[in-house]
C-alpha cells in the first residue's frame, strides 16, 4: 500500500470520528436496495435526481435526507453495499436489519 493510500485512508477515519459517523458495509445488493426502499417509505427524500429505486444500482452511489441527516449508500467493486450517514441512523438501520455497523470503514488488504 502506497503512502497517499494510507494518508487517505486516516483522513478519512479521522472525518468519521470528528463527524461522529458509522458506516455499514458489505450488504448485499438486493438487502441494500430494500433498505433504501423502506428509508424513502419512511419519509427520507432522495438528495439528487434519481428515475426510480433501482437507478442506485447503475450510479452506484444515492443519497437519502431526512432533516439535518444524510444517509450516503454506494456500492463498491465487488457489488456490495454501503451506507453511511449520523452513528444514530446508522446504529438504527443495523439493529432493524441484522447488520453490523463500525465507527469507521473496513479497508481492504492488498
């Protein structure tokens, strides 16, 4: 791992810790999209213009706003999901559907 990998890596856990931020990873595409179906049932809005639920899928990346809190899901190369928004969302979505959140991303290992 080159040393501007690893500087990012810090920053960016360093983001999560001072922003008091969770994250969830590795959800299945199919778990991730009906979370985000359910999240925009229960009153999150879509944070830019989407045509449709699934159009996540071929973005990859879709934010959900609800007041001051902003969920963030992705997908990463491998096909999994993410979310990540406030630790109390965050926290609120694993406990609902069985899914472990972390107070700071997992990095893969090269």
């Amino acid at each position: 791992m080159n040393l501007f990998s690893v500087i990012r890596q810090k920053l960016i856990e360093r983001k999560f810790k001072r922003q008091k931020l969770a994250i969830i990873q590795f959800i299945p595409v199919t778990q991730c999209t009906n979370i985000i179906a359910q999240c925009l049932e229960n009153g999150w809005e879509k944070g830019r213009i989407y045509v449709g639920t699934d159009s996540w899928r071929h973005d990859g990346n879709i934010t959900l706003s609800k007041g001051f809190s902003t969920l963030t899901f992705s997908r990463d190369i491998s096909g999994n999901g993410q979310v990540s928004g406030p630790e109390m969302a965050i926290h609120g979505l694993a406990d609902q559907y069985q899914l472990t959140a972390s107070a700071k991303p997992v990095w893969p290992v090269n």
